[in-house]
C-alpha cells in the first residue's frame, strides 16, 4: 500500500492540482477506494460480475446503478450527474458501456472531469469491444489520456479476455458447483465443445440443466434435452452429420427447424470456421486445445483433409456468405449448397503433404 504522501504526489501528477489542502484530504479520505474504474472485457456477464465484486469491495454495492451508453452520447444527464452531484453528500455509481466508442474529444473532457476527486460517485467504465491476438483493441488516443496512465498506475483497470476452451471448462464447473450439480466426465466434454464462449449462454444452460436433474448429477443424455435453449446443440449435430459425410441427416435436420432453417446459416458459418481453424493448427502442429474425447477425431479429419482441404472448407464459407449478402441466394438455399459441399469434402477427402 502506498504512503498518503506518495499518493498525494501521484495525484497531483494526474490533476496537476498543488497545495491544495481540501483536495488533498479529499483525495486522502477515498485513497482506498477507486475514484473511478476502466473494466475492459468483451463478455459483459463476467464484467458484470467483477465490476459487482470491486463494488462491493468498495462498499458501493448499496449505492444506485445510473447506466448510460456510449452509442447514444453522454448528455447533460450524464455530465450533471458527474460533476454536479459529485460535489454533494448522495453516492452513485455509474456505468457507461462500451465506452471504446467514445470519441477523442469526449475522452478528453472525461479525463479532465475524471480529475477532480469526487468520493461520492463511482464512474465504471466497460470496454466492450472485441479483443484481438490476446489483447484489447483501445483507441490510442485513450492510451495515452492522463486518466488512463494514472488508472493502470493506481491498479483501477481490469483485464480480461472471453472464455477460451480452458475457460469454458472452468467457467462450466464454477457455475454447476454453485448449483450444487455435479458434471459426468462425458457430460463436461460434450457440454465443452458445443457451449458457445459466452458466459451468460452457459449460465442460462446450467440453470436448465438444474431443472432438468433429480438427483444433482447431469449425464450425457440430459444435454439432448436442452437443444431448444441452446441453438449451437443442433448446430453441433448437423456438423456432426456434415463431418461424418451424412448429407440425408444433415439436410434432414435442417428441414426439421422448419422456419427457423434461414437463421442456421450464420451461427453455421462461425462454427464452421473456428472449426476449420482448429484443424488447420492441429495439422500445422500448433499447440490448440481440444477437449480429449475428441482430439484423436480431430487430428484424423485434419490428416485426410490436408491444407488444401480444408483451406476449401474456408472457400466453401466465404462463397456461402457473399451469395447472401451479394443477393444472389437466399439464405435457405446457401445453407443447402454450403452443407451438400462440406459433406462433398469430407465425403471424399484427398490426402495432401504438409507442404501443400
């Protein structure tokens, strides 16, 4: 912990305030607590959750939530309740989300407003954009904000990427641990690989399954019958069907969503795609992680493909997606050339090199 006085100084660096005795027993009363928080994550259910802990941490989580969106503009709203009632004895916290969008200019007047020690209110800040090769994609004007120098100084910035593969297994055995349920092995790989890495969608999915159960233990057959919660189940038997080269399952599992069919065609692509990426890196021999039941399949998929193969997969996507959004197909008919063409390529899968 640092000295007041080490304190004091960092916060004059910040506000470039000197010998200003209210100020310094101001900022001396709240040195403990955050003057205000930047909480950068892309799934807003563990933003959420963390921004409640340091909350309550701060003994803030009595205090009323005000949330405000970046997309709709910080109006006099926003700012009175900032600075004007900051000055007051009332306690507020205030979340504005997806604070990336904020222009430089109004970053700029924030930083200065964010200068000045307001104990009463708790302005939390949530980054919600996508993160990219394992870091936040934040403007460069932010970065270099006062504001945020002095926030990563005094720790008031968390980090924290979507859930990976390890993370959804982790994310999965907290959530049934809270409800008391205890996850098969089997059970806990099948809902590994076809959970989508929201954390919010697993939540939902635990909670299901907490109906669903009787004696507290979830079983391999329990995740059939929460398919109608879970979209990405059905999506995951139909590239079940599609990698084991049955087109007659495929296409009849499309044709029992009925209407619903148009709306399987993205969510399919995405699938598809992350699924291809990991058998190009299982063929490259990078290190992916892969649930075990299913790493012996899918090296052996990767193998028959080859790189030409599969980079075939990733042209059979691409075009699936221009026709419908060149208007071309509608997007029914996409998702049935797209399937018949994958399971053409799984079908009948050439052997290549590792140099192709």
């Amino acid at each position: 912990m640092e000295s007041c006085l080490e304190a004091f100084h960092l916060w004059k660096q910040y506000t470039g305030i000197s010998g200003v005795d209210r100020v310094r027993i101001t900022w001396l009363s709240c040195m403990d607590k955050p003057g205000f928080y930047f909480c950068i994550c892309p799934d807003s259910l563990l933003a959420r959750e963390h921004v409640h802990d340091m909350l309550a941490s701060c003994g803030y989580n009595d205090c009323p939530v005000t949330v405000f969106w970046a997309d709709e503009g910080l109006g006099e709203k926003f700012w009175d309740v900032l600075t004007l009632q900051g000055l007051g004895s009332s306690r507020q916290t205030l979340f504005i989300r997806n604070a990336q969008i904020l222009s430089a200019e109004v970053w700029k007047k924030l930083s200065g407003a964010l200068g000045i020690p307001r104990p009463g209110i708790m302005p939390v800040f949530f980054f919600e954009g996508a993160w990219e090769k394992g870091q936040p994609k934040l403007p460069a004007y932010l970065t270099r904000l006062k504001c945020f120098e002095f926030a990563g100084k005094k720790r008031w910035i968390w980090r924290s990427p979507s859930l990976d593969s390890r993370g959804i297994r982790n994310f999965l055995q907290e959530r049934a641990k809270f409800r008391n349920l205890t996850l098969e092995p089997n059970t806990l790989e099948i809902l590994e690989e076809i959970l989508p890495p929201d954390a919010a969608a697993i939540s939902a999915v635990v909670e299901q399954l907490a109906l669903l159960v009787d004696d507290g233990v979830v079983r391999p057959e329990h995740t059939k019958e929460i398919a109608s919660y879970v979209p990405d189940m059905v999506l995951f038997d139909l590239i079940r069907h599609i990698q084991d080269g049955r087109l007659d399952k495929a296409l009849e599992l499309v044709l029992r969503e009925g209407d619903n069919s148009d709306g399987v065609l993205f969510p399919l692509l995405t699938l598809m795609t992350r699924e291809a990426r990991i058998l190009w890196q299982l063929l490259a021999g990078e290190n992916v992680y892969v649930p075990q039941h299913i790493v012996g399949l899918k090296r052996r998929l990767a193998a028959n493909l080859g790189f030409r193969g599969i980079a075939k997969i990733f042209a059979a996507l691409s075009k699936a997606e221009w026709n419908v959004k060149s208007g071309q197909l509608q997007p029914g008919q996409a998702l049935e050339e797209l399937i018949a063409e994958l399971v053409r390529l799984f079908t009948f899968p050439r052997k290549h090199t590792r140099t192709d």
